[in-house]
C-alpha cells in the first residue's frame, strides 16, 4: 500500500536553502573571490593570505562550490566564471558592495515576527533619518546595476549624484535617451522612489541635485559624438 501522507519537501527545501546565501555573504565579506581572481589556490594558501584557520575555511569553500561559485579541481579552488566577472573587487561589474545592505536586510527579515507580534517594526529602513555613511552604504551597493547601464569606459561620471552610479545609459538607443531625457525634465523626476532623496537635497542644497546632474549627464551624452 502506497503512503500518501503529505512530506516535508518544500518545508525542507526552504530550511536549507538559505545556506548558499549565507555562504555567499560570507565570501564577500573575506573577499575570497577576489584572492582567487588569478587562478587556483589551496585551502592553505588562501587561509595563509587570509590570516585564518585552514580547518575553519574549508568547510566554506566547498559551500561555495556546491553552491556553483567556486570550482575545484586536485585540492585547489578557483573562481567560477560568474564570479569571476560580479566578484572580483575592483571590476566595474563588482557586485560585493551589496555584502552589507544584504546582511542588514538579512538581519532585519529574522525580526518579521517579533515585528508582527509587537505591532511595530523591530528593523525600520527610514532613509529620511539615515545617517550619511547609511546612505553612502545603500548607494554603494546599487553601484554595478546602476553602472551596467553604460558599459563603455570614459562615460560622465554622476558620481555626485549619490555615490552609486557612474554612467546613465550612453549605450542606449537615441529615441530612448530622448524618452528618458523627458522624463527626467519633469517635475516629479525622479518619481517617489527617490522622494527621499529629493527632500533631503532640497532641505540641504536648496535644489535638487540629483535632477541636475542627472539632465547635466544627458546634455553631455547628446553631444556630437557621443551618440
């Protein structure tokens, strides 16, 4: 007689799943991906270059491949190509700056309950009272989607206009530069996902910077040249 009692499969899953996550974070945050940019090396030689326990790291490693971010071969770990080109520090496709907006999301998705349980949130996101190093955190970490909108080298750096983003779009199609151009002339531009952004430049410079730099940016694409 089949048992047709409902299993855990999905419950399992989900419990286990988290763990490539966290193994992911923890090699950004030791920058192992970008020691390995070279070609393979040991457990003991990135643990000496780490200043850490070999028994401690390899356990880790594995993780990292298991989890298709590491490749090993004869006791030696190198980069997957995929980490190779979004992990690497330095590369304008990087894309560790996140490291620290994911653990802190991480950190406050642990306290949905409690949030849910007490009526108010126990891990508030409020960029109206984030500090400036908070700020320069969230735009760091958006900084290789923002750049990937251009990727050619040379472009206008908006840097300025919040730390995050080199380039708007140089690669784009001329009709969608103009349709974003509009836009971006419009009183609203942004729109409210920077409304907080807009209130605190308002409140400090007494203008929009961003906008500015922003229509600044698209003059300077729309030049002869630069199509």
């Amino acid at each position: 007689m089949t048992d047709s009692a409902p299993q855990p499969t999905t419950i399992e899953e989900l419990e286990w799943a988290v763990w490539p996550s966290f193994a992911l974070l923890a090699g950004i945050r030791l920058d192992l991906f970008t020691l390995l940019k070279d070609g393979p090396l040991s457990v003991e030689q990135l643990a000496d270059q780490l200043g850490v326990e070999a028994d401690k790291l390899k356990s880790l490693l594995y993780a990292l491949a298991a989890a298709g971010l590491l490749k090993v071969e004869n006791g030696l770990f190198s980069n997957s190509s995929e980490a190779n080109r979004f992990l690497v520090r330095g590369l304008s496709t990087y894309r560790g700056g996140k490291h620290e907006v994911l653990l802190n999301n991480w950190q406050a998705g642990v306290r949905t309950a409690e949030s849910i349980r007490t009526g108010a949130p126990q891990a508030k996101l409020d960029f109206a009272d984030a500090s400036a190093a908070e700020m320069e955190t969230f735009y760091r970490s958006n900084h290789a989607q923002a750049a990937a909108l251009h990727p050619r080298p040379g472009g206008p750096d908006l840097a300025r206009a919040g730390g995050y983003t080199r380039s708007v779009g140089a690669s784009a199609r001329p009709a969608g530069r103009d349709r974003l151009r509009r836009g971006c002339s419009r009183q609203r531009f942004p729109g409210e996902t920077f409304r907080v952004i807009k209130e605190k430049e308002i409140a400090r410079y007494d203008e929009y910077c961003t906008r500015r730099l922003v229509l600044e940016a698209w003059d300077k694409l729309e030049q002869p040249g630069r199509a």
